[in-house]
C-alpha cells in the first residue's frame, strides 16, 4: 500500500549527525530483524539478546509486536494489506533508531518475503534477519495465547501458519533452529554473529 506524500515538507538536519552518535555509543547501529511464527519464540529470544547487549554496554531498544498494537499500530488488523501496513511502519520507527546509534531488535511474524526485503531496503546495510525456525507443530504444542487453538476453530481468520502463509527467510543472515537449541543458546548465536561482523566490539 503506496501512501501519498505530504505536500510542503522539508527534511531538518539535526545539529549532532549520526557519526556523532555510533562514536558516542561504542558501537555500530544494527537492526536485528526476528521472524517466525506465532509461538516460535521471537520475542523470547529478542528479549534475552537485549538483556545480554545492555550487560555489555550497548544502547539498544525492542519492538515487540504485540506491544506496537497496543498503541502505534492498533488502527491495524491483521489481514494482508494491514501487514504490510504494520511492517512498514515499524520499518519507519526502526530507521530513526538506527539514526540514533541504536541496535534494534524488531519481533514480529512479518510472514512475506517481500516485506522484509523492503525493511531490508529501508533500513540499509545494518539490517539482520534473525530467522527462528521453529516448526509448526512445535509452535502449536506451546501455543502460549491460546491462539491456534482459535485459529484451527476458525475463530481467527488470517492466520500465519493455518489460513494465511508464513514464507521463510531464503538467506538470513542468523538461523536458529530452536528445536535443537534454548534460549541461551540461541541468544548467544546472535550475539556473537554481532562481535564477529564487527557491530559491537565487547
């Protein structure tokens, strides 16, 4: 969905420029992109890198999907247009925290390739895909909302996995195979892809 462009804007420099901010914060500016299913354990783990990069000196900042729907997003739905909606706008937030200096990490289904390639094109050369394959059937047996249950009753239509497609990432740069790791492990996976593309030096 193309949105029409504001007429009489101007872009506004800001007086500390981005260089200032990645020689301030120790560290270059990523954006770690977490996709997956419903109950894959996005933001589990989204939230376990966090923790580790803050121990070591890191500004970073999460954009969990849920809480996006709670307040910037909650006009959206979840039907194939409002998705792309949604991973647009977050793409937009996620760049001005690149801006700053920031290591983002972004949890949120995003099931078409498409839409990540565009995050990816948005957000430049920072941008991580954090693929966390968990299959279907194991993402279903945890279920921690209850909501393939629904989905399976036809409750909840558009469903990733069940009425609606979830396309895999081809290439991501990180792949967790959550089946064969926890969530340490799997933490530290991306932490280290992070100290050895040279994103945080720690």
């Amino acid at each position: 969905m193309k949105l029409p462009m504001a007429d009489n804007i101007v872009w506004h420099d800001a007086a500390v420029s981005h260089e200032d901010r990645i020689k301030q914060k120790k560290h270059q500016p990523a954006l770690l992109w977490y996709t997956g299913l419903s109950g894959s354990g996005k933001s589990t783990i989204a939230n376990a890198v966090d923790r580790k990069l803050f121990e070591l000196g890191c500004h970073t900042y999460l954009l969990d999907g849920d809480n996006v729907r709670h307040g910037l997003n909650k006009d959206l739905g979840f039907n194939d247009t409002d998705r792309v909606e949604n991973i647009r706008r977050i793409t937009e937030v996620s760049r001005l925290f690149l801006d700053a200096g920031l290591i983002v990490g972004t949890a949120f289904i995003s099931p078409f390739i498409a839409d990540r390639a565009q995050a990816r094109e948005l957000a430049g050369e920072g941008f991580i895909e954090v693929f966390v394959d968990t299959p279907l059937e194991i993402c279903e047996q945890r279920d921690p909302k209850g909501l393939y249950k629904k989905a399976r009753a036809g409750d909840i239509p558009h469903f990733t996995g069940i009425s609606s497609p979830y396309e895999a990432p081809e290439q991501p740069e990180v792949h967790l195979k959550t089946d064969e790791m926890d969530i340490e492990k799997a933490a530290e996976q991306v932490v280290q892809y992070l100290k050895d593309n040279g994103i945080i030096y720690a």
